[in-house]
C-alpha cells in the first residue's frame, strides 16, 4: 500500500464469520438472474399458449413500447442517472453487505477523478460473472459515488440482454447500456448544460468472454494485446482512461477444461459472443462460488485528448501508456492483495 488511498470498507474490518444468510443472498443474486434470463421468456411463451386471448394484447402493447417506441434506448444513453428510484434502492439494498461480507470485498480508491471529464473505467480479469465489479461498484452505489462524487455510473453489457423482457427494464433501471459502439461513443461524448463532458463513467470489460477461459486460480491472464477498440473509442470521444483490477476476480470458481460444454461455448462465443461457465465452485457446487477474498482497485486517470481520426501509431502509443499503467497498478498492490499468486499477471492475446 502506498498510503495515499481510500479503502472502503478499511483493510482492518472485521467480517462477519461466514454463515447461511451470505450464501443465501449470492445464491440469490445468481438464480434471479437465471431466472430473469431463462425462465421468464419461457413462462410467458407457455401463458401465451394457455391464454393467447388474454396474454397477447399485453404482450403486443409491451413490445410496441419496448421494442419500439424504446428499442434504441439502450443505445442512446439508456434510462439516464440511476440515482434515484427502483435502480438506486436495489443496487443500495442492505442485502448487499452480506454479499459484500461472503467476498471479504473490499474497494481501494487510488487517485480522484475530476468532474467535467467522461471516464472509461476498463475492467480486469473478467472471470465468470465479474463478481468484484458486483460486489464493489455495481451493488454497491452509495459507497461508490462518496468515493467519486459528482460522476454517474453506468454499466455495459452485451445487446442482447436488451431483447430478453423484465432483464432489460432491470438493467436500464442500473443504469445500463449496450456494449456496442454507438451507445458507447453517446455516453462518453455526453455533455452538460455548460457544453462539458457530463461526468460519465463507463464501465467496459476488455477482455470479455474470452478472457473468461483463461481463469484459473491464483492466477491473472488477460486479453488486452490485441484490444484495440477501447483505446480508440476513449480517443475518438476525449474520454479518459482508468484501469481497474480486482484481486481474487478469478479464484471465486475453478474451471472444467474438459467436456462437452467446452467444444459449446467455443461455437457460442464465435457466434453469440458469450459462453456457458463450465464450473465448480464451493462443495462442488457450480452455482456457488468459492468465498475468495475480491478487492478491487481502481487506478489513477490516464488523460485522452480527443482525435477524430486517429492513425495507427496514435492507438498503438495510447494502448502502451494503458498498458504501462496497467502494470504500474498491479505491481503496486499485488504483494497486498495477490499473495497466493503462482504467476504474474501476464497478457497472453
């Protein structure tokens, strides 16, 4: 530790001792997504069988409005600020603090960001579902915006969760917006009433799914070599670049390496860009994750004048600063945070 931080909660907290309403709540977190995803889309296809008369009219008027007069929200900046309402009380509900509790989770604020810029806050190592930007950031908003006031968080995740009803109001209410370019480039060119940078800050998992079948235990392997894409957005859109790393991302399950699923997920991620985690996690259980302790780093702002046409050179010299940056934060932090490590954190695509 450098002694400059801000960690919260402080290193010295003592946790409650692992018990039944933690494991209850990141089980909960998990199945509801499930079910969001998988068994509502399949409940409403097997209502609409027993009671078309009555179930289409409904289903008709919500994808009018979901589907069209919003379908492009998610690309537009989404629901807006999320500091209020249904997206605020959920992502601030005392639940959380039994999950953050179940990680040991703590979150360590190297540097402030300013007000009056857009920030690209790049996540590393993605793991299964990374749990630290959960944990840390995501669920846990309140802490978050003391530790950076005056910025509006927003999460990306992929279009498609977009098409999946229920899912999409759930993540437009955290604030979400799709992954793709456009809807990137809106949010981080956003401005305020004075004509200024609005204050975003963007989440973006850099290694994505890919990166996912590298985890193994105390380790730290990243796709980051051949991503070049975020490093062009942040200059083509002026947006500064962060680094973020949480420790223990991927210790939270072991992986089969073996199988079927795995020869799936390889046709799955070619073509729907996402993968079916192939896991084992506590007792056995692949929908239990082990308590491995997640502390998330986030890193001091690395400056991005905009470029409208950035040659290659001036992406290649921006991704070396990042990754410069990158390395300086890991190195800083790992004899705290990544003791048990077999290796180093390398970048291996």
């Amino acid at each position: 530790m450098l002694g400059t931080e801000i960690v919260e909660p402080p290193l010295d907290t003592e946790f409650e001792a692992y018990n039944g309403k933690q494991q209850y709540t990141v089980l909960e977190w998990i199945f509801t997504s499930l079910f969001v995803v998988i068994v509502v889309p399949g409940l409403i296809v097997a209502l609409l069988i027993a009671y078309p008369i009555y179930v289409l009219p409904m289903l008709l008027v919500y994808g009018q409005w979901a589907y069209g007069v919003e379908g492009n929200t998610q690309r537009t900046g989404g629901w807006g600020i999320t500091y209020w309402g249904i997206g605020l009380w959920s992502c601030n509900r005392h639940v959380w603090s039994h999950f953050r509790e179940y990680f040991r989770a703590h979150i360590v604020r190297t540097a402030p960001l300013p007000p009056g810029r857009n920030y690209l806050l790049c996540v590393h190592p993605h793991g299964v579902y990374v749990l630290g930007l959960v944990a840390n950031v995501i669920n846990n908003r309140r802490v978050f915006a003391q530790l950076f006031p005056s910025l509006t968080l927003r999460i990306t995740t992929l279009e498609l969760n977009f098409r999946v009803p229920l899912w999409r109001e759930i993540l437009l209410s955290q604030g979400a917006v799709s992954v793709d370019k456009d809807a990137l480039e809106h949010v981080l060119t956003e401005t305020n009433a004075r004509g200024e940078p609005a204050g975003n800050i963007l989440t973006l998992v850099v290694g994505a799914a890919e990166e996912f079948q590298l985890m193994e235990p105390h380790t730290m392997d990243l796709v980051l070599n051949k991503r070049r894409g975020f490093v062009k957005l942040a200059l083509t859109t002026g947006a500064d670049l962060v680094p973020l790393i949480t420790f223990g991302e991927n210790d939270t399950w072991r992986r089969e390496t073996n199988g079927l699923l795995v020869d799936i997920n390889k046709f799955l991620k070619k073509y729907l860009k996402f993968v079916i985690p192939e896991l084992q996690g506590r007792d056995g259980n692949p929908f239990m994750p082990l308590p491995a302790k997640l502390v998330t780093v986030i890193g001091a702002p690395i400056h991005v004048d905009r470029v409208e046409n950035p040659s290659a050179e001036v992406v290649n010299s921006l991704h070396q600063r990042y990754v410069e940056a990158l390395f300086k934060l890991y190195d800083s932090y790992k004899d705290d945070f990544f003791k048990d490590r077999v290796r180093d954190m390398r970048l291996v695509k």
